[in-house]
C-alpha cells in the first residue's frame, strides 16, 4: 500500500514539476500574450522573434530548471540532515554550511573593493536581485567563494565534532562554527560597508540569473549525491531505531555517518553557491512527503527531492508574478510561507495534544 501510495506521489510530482517548467518558460516581465505571439509569428519582424526565442532559452527556461534542480538539492539534503540527526526539525544549514557560504561571497566582494559594478541598476527595486548578474568572471568567483565556504564550514564542524561518530557533538559543533562564522561575516561586511547591498542579494536568495551551466552542475550533483544517497539509505533507517540497534544490525556508524554528511555538504553548498540562502525548503519538503505516507529512506530520498523541486520552482513563479514586471527575491518568499506551515503545522499539533489531555 505504502509503495502505491509512494509512485502515486512521485508521479504526482512529477507531472506538477513538469507543468511548473512549462509555466517558467511562459510567465514574465514580457508578458504571456506578447512574447508568444511575437515566437509564433512568422511573418512579423525576424528580430524580435529572434529576441523573443532569446528571452526563452537563455533566461527563462535556465531559470526555471535551474530552480528545480536547487530546490531538488535542498529537498534530498534536508531528507538526508533530518535522518542522520533523528530530527524533524534538522535543515540543511545546520553544519554551519550557510554561514561558510555567507563568509566565503562577504570575503570575496571585500577582496574586489565591494558590489560596485557587480549590480547593475537599483537592486532592490528591479528584477536584478542577484550579486551573480555580473559579468561570467564574478559570477564563477563569487560560487566559487559561496561553494568554497560551505564546504570549509561542513569540514571545520566535523573536525570540531571529531569525526562524525556522535550525532549530538556534530550537532552542537554545527551550531558553534554557525555562530562563529556568522559573527566573522558580520566583521568582514563591518570593514566593507560597499559590499552590504550586494551581500543582502544573496542572502535573500535568488535564481534569476542562473544560467546553463549552474543548471548543469546542479543537475549532476543531485544525481551524485541521490545515488549515493539512496545507497545509504539502509543506515538511516538503522539510525531511526536508534544508534543501539543500527550497531546491532552492524552498521559501520562512523564512515556512513561521513559519507552521509559529505552527501550533505555537496548538495547544500552547491545550491546555495548557484542561489543563495534560501530558507525552509530543505525544511519543509520531507515534512510534506512524511503528511503523505510513511515510507523507508529509500522512497523519502527521492521523494523528498521532488517535493523540494516542486516547491522551489512554484515559489520562483510566484516570485516573478506577483508584483510583475519587478519580482520578489525567492528566499524572502519561502521564508515566509515555510514559516505559515511550521506555524500552523505547530497549532495543529498543540490543539491535537491538547484534545488528546482532555480526553
């Protein structure tokens, strides 16, 4: 019954996914109506066709995939940090990679004299609200530094921790280098005041100007780390019974809780190097898919993931629709629609402990 139930959300998904893409790549500041009669068009101006095909395959439909592939990464990355912590409530920030990614771009933009000329326009009020719409060589620096960062950060907490042996040390070594490195970019924004407005774009999140090339990165590492995730798989589920069981099965804990946490650090830092910090998507997908069904790790990995997808490339529509031609940065958005699930998820579970005492 679980399987059925599992292919029936996964299809699900999928169709939705697939109709999100296709409303990406017919929704934007162009208009619907406009731009399709100007591709459809023959016998109008070969120019503005040529522009019209251009808005499509070099702007729109990069952007949309690229926000499925991010959102997907996020999804498979929170599945992964809530069953290695055995908490509903693990992101997969919490090894201190959004911190890292955050240090890494506020050190570079101070390394190049700030975000002048990085920007162009009035950020915060035009549709560029991306530190990444400059030219190719800031763009691969500043993913780089992000990328860089993150994966500096996962390593720095796992030498703090130990080795990944203990899941409350990593725990509380992941808060710790989170804190730490928060203050360090704090510092570094405090010694650079031109680079805070090209550092709030990141840290509000944004896919506007991911291109072919972040959406194919992306797209193979989700491959990579679902794959390798999927394979280990068998130790979350030994992990949710508990560490006692999980060595009573012998399951080698210390090198999968390794492999789990570098499956963690890739996927996360890869999509926050391409979009920012983009909140609540790691968190909320595999909530969404545990609303569903109970399913096995092997079934939540993926499931998750496309749930992520879907939930990232929906709130990147709405971004761009809402106050059209401008649009809202995306992490703004799922912060704050994240946040109204937790909250009213929280109400609906008090009022059922509360009837469930009264009882």
């Amino acid at each position: 019954m679980n399987t059925r139930r599992a292919w029936l959300l996964g299809g699900t998904l999928i169709v939705a996914g697939l109709l999100l893409v296709a409303a990406g790549v017919c929704i934007g500041s162009a208009g619907f109506e406009n731009l399709f009669r100007s591709l459809l068009d023959t016998q109008g101006d070969p120019a503005e066709r040529d522009m019209a095909w251009r808005i499509v395959w070099e702007i729109r439909l990069p952007r949309t995939l690229g926000a499925w592939s991010a959102g997907a990464l996020l999804g498979l990355a929170g599945a992964v940090a809530q069953g290695l912590f055995r908490n509903p409530l693990a992101d997969p920030y919490l090894l201190g990679s959004a911190s890292g990614a955050s240090l890494g771009v506020a050190a570079a933009l101070a390394a190049v004299g700030g975000g002048a000329g990085m920007v162009g326009g009035s950020m915060m009020n035009s549709a560029s609200l991306s530190i990444f719409s400059g030219s190719l060589w800031v763009r691969l620096g500043l993913t780089g530094a992000a990328f860089a960062g993150a994966v500096l950060a996962v390593l720095l907490t796992v030498s703090l921790a130990r080795g990944a042996g203990h899941t409350l040390r990593l725990l509380l070594a992941g808060v710790i280098v989170g804190v730490v490195l928060g203050a360090m970019t704090s510092l570094v924004l405090l010694f650079s005041p031109d680079s805070l407005q090209a550092m709030q774009a990141f840290m509000l999140g944004s896919t506007g100007f991911v291109g072919w090339a972040s959406c194919i990165l992306m797209f193979a590492v989700w491959l990579l780390c679902g794959v390798s995730a999927w394979a280990l798989s068998r130790a979350l589920d030994g992990l949710s019974l508990g560490e006692s069981t999980a060595v009573s099965l012998g399951l080698p804990l210390a090198p999968l809780r390794g492999t789990l946490v570098a499956v963690l650090a890739l996927s996360t830092g890869t999509a926050v190097a391409q979009t920012g910090l983009i909140a609540f998507v790691g968190l909320a997908a595999p909530h969404l898919v545990r609303a569903v069904l109970k399913a096995p790790y092997r079934q939540q990995m993926w499931l998750a993931s496309m749930m992520g997808a879907t939930l990232l490339a929906a709130a990147d529509l709405l971004a761009r629709w809402l106050i059209a031609p401008q649009e809202l940065p995306v992490g703004v958005l799922t912060a704050a629609l994240g946040g109204g699930y937790l909250l009213w998820l929280m109400h609906r579970r008090t009022r059922g402990a509360n009837a469930g005492g009264t009882l």
